[in-house]
C-alpha cells in the first residue's frame, strides 16, 4: 500500500456570482476538479474526494500561500486566508463556493480582479490516500482528503473553463418569469371569481420568491432534458 501524498493542483474555474440583496456577500461558485487527466497527468476520482476536514477548517487562500514556506507559498510570515469556502460534488465535478473576506483589504482586491475575470482559477491542495500509477506516469486517485483551496494566477486544467453567464442574471431571469407565473395565475383566479373586486396579487416574500425560483428552475430543467 503505498504511503499518501500531499499535492496541490490548479483549474481553470467557472465564476458564478450570486448576490439576491446589497446586504448579502456575493459567492464565487468554481469548478475546482474533474476526473479526466490534469496537465500533470493524474486523475482524481470525483466521489473520491474526503471533504469533512475541509468543512471543518474552509480556509481559501491565494497562490497556495500559508506562511509556512516550503513546497507551498513564500513563506511569508503576515498571509491569513482570504476568504472561506464550501466545498461539494456536484455531478462529474468538485465545486466550491467562495465568500470573501470583507475585513481584508488584500482579499476585496482579489474579490475584485475575480469578478472582473481577471483572475478565473483556483487550485486544491490534497492529500492522496488510495493511488495508483497510471499508464501516463502519473496517479488515478481513488480517494483524496481536500486540504485547502486557493485563488490562483495559471490554472491547470484546461477543460474546466469559466461559465459565461453570471448567476445574478440567471437569478434576475427565474425571478421575472416565476412573478409573471405569479401574476398570471392570480389574473386567472380573478377570471373565475367574478363577483370579487379585482386585486392585484399580493407581493412574493424574497423567500418566497427564491423557492418558486428554484420550482420553477427545476421545471425547466425538467422539460429540457425530455426535449433532448
């Protein structure tokens, strides 16, 4: 059985910004690994990851710099983590989304240059527990404890690119159409009850709102795939 390894890796990340009010902090959704072969020719297994200590302690730093020196970072004795994260597998993917430290002025600038998509990428630092050799020289994976994940400069996984559309445009979108299901449906009860005084239909609560959101998400999803 071979001994585990610590290793970090970094991915092209897709950015996700997802802000329902000013009060609320924005969160960067990245795609942080897949399965297929990584430029350094490993193969993590998806439902292989060992998330728990990570839930434990999300930290989210930059260019894998703890303060520690050696095989990670400069070594710099004043690096705090930037931000917290939550980690999570999602189809064929390990995802995290990030939540910035608004107390930091270093982590609002890296805020900054993500959400320009300036910076696109992160990296997970992992520790192997059940590897392998495989045919590229490299290892397949079977399992790997998540160790930290930063925001980095050079990704180094090619497929795993940025989304195009922000989740704030997506959310503003499933919000129009659930209020106009809304509306519509409350024009029809009015139809029906024609001796009441008509009235508008009362305003959706935000909570209210974000689960006919998702409803309705989930019914277009629906639809879609059974089109396919």
């Amino acid at each position: 059985m071979p001994k585990p390894l610590q290793r970090a890796r970094r991915f092209v990340a897709h950015k996700d910004v997802s802000s329902a009010s000013e009060c609320r902090p924005k969160i960067f959704t990245f795609r942080a690994n897949d399965a297929d072969f990584d430029r350094y020719d490993d193969r993590l297994a998806v439902h292989g990851w060992r998330l728990d200590a990570y839930a434990a302690n999300p930290v989210v730093l930059y260019m894998h710099d703890d303060g520690s020196g050696g095989m990670f970072g400069a070594g710099r004795t004043d690096i705090l983590p930037i931000g917290k994260g939550r980690a999570y597998v999602q189809g064929d993917a390990l995802l995290v989304d990030i939540e910035f430290d608004q107390d930091d002025e270093f982590a609002r600038r890296v805020e900054s240059k993500v959400e320009k998509g300036i910076l696109n990428a992160v990296s997970v630092r992992y520790r192997m527990l059940r590897y392998h050799e495989n045919e590229r020289g490299g290892y397949d994976c079977d399992e790997q404890e998540l160790l930290e994940i930063s925001v980095v400069t050079i990704p180094g996984n090619q497929r795993a690119v940025r989304l195009k559309k922000h989740a704030d445009d997506r959310v503003a979108l499933i919000r129009d159409i659930a209020d106009a299901v809304v509306k519509a449906l409350g024009h029809k009860g009015r139809k029906k009850r024609k001796a009441a005084p008509p009235a508008a239909p009362p305003p959706l609560s935000e909570s209210d709102t974000h689960a006919l959101a998702a409803h309705t998400a989930r019914a277009l999803l629906q639809h879609l795939q059974e089109k396919a």
